[in-house]
C-alpha cells in the first residue's frame, strides 16, 4: 500500500495500492476502525486480483472531499522539520542503541 505515486511509479513494484491520503495514513484516518478496516480489506482484493505485473489499484477514498489542501502541503519541502547535522543524528542513534545494549 503506498500514499507516494510518484516513488511507487518510480519504484515499479509487482504490485500495489494507492490510496490518495496524506503520508503515513494509508489505512485511514485516526480513530475510524471501521474505515481502516475497509481500506485494508479493499487492499487485500485488489492484490488477489492483479494479475498483470507493475499494476498500481487506486482505491477510491478521499481524505476530505470539502479540502484537498494537504495535498499541496504534505509534498512540499516545509513539510517535514530540518534534518539534524549528521553529528547530532549520531549521538541520539548511539543513545537510543546504548538502551538495548545494557
């Protein structure tokens, strides 16, 4: 399942599902079981039934049909925080790793 057509075109998978939501929600919205649950059942019919190799299922869920300007946002560069300089991104790794070394 994938939220980034471009990068799964790119990628050229054997198969998969594309659902139009922000990155990091393809199953659905937060707290709405019954909406994750039919996404992830809509997913799971489509790769069963593909059958030709490189196919992408757009399924036909819309995040909000009255607002469609995350699409504008979530793909921008001011999306995501700065990255750290690579020498803070390693102390905090070496920290986090030192957790399930003890």
């Amino acid at each position: 399942m994938t939220s980034a057509l471009d990068i799964t075109q790119a990628v050229n998978p054997p198969r998969a599902v594309f659902v139009n939501y922000p990155l990091g929600h393809q199953t659905g919205k937060p707290h709405q079981p019954d909406l994750q649950r039919q996404i992830v059942r809509d997913a799971l019919e489509a790769f069963e039934t593909i059958s030709r190799p490189g196919t992408i299922v757009e399924l036909p869920y819309v995040w909000d049909v009255n607002d469609r300007q995350w699409e504008t946002t979530d793909y921008t560069g001011d999306f995501l925080p700065p990255r750290p300089p690579k020498e803070d991104a390693d102390l905090v790794e070496e920290e986090r790793r030192s957790r399930f070394t003890k």
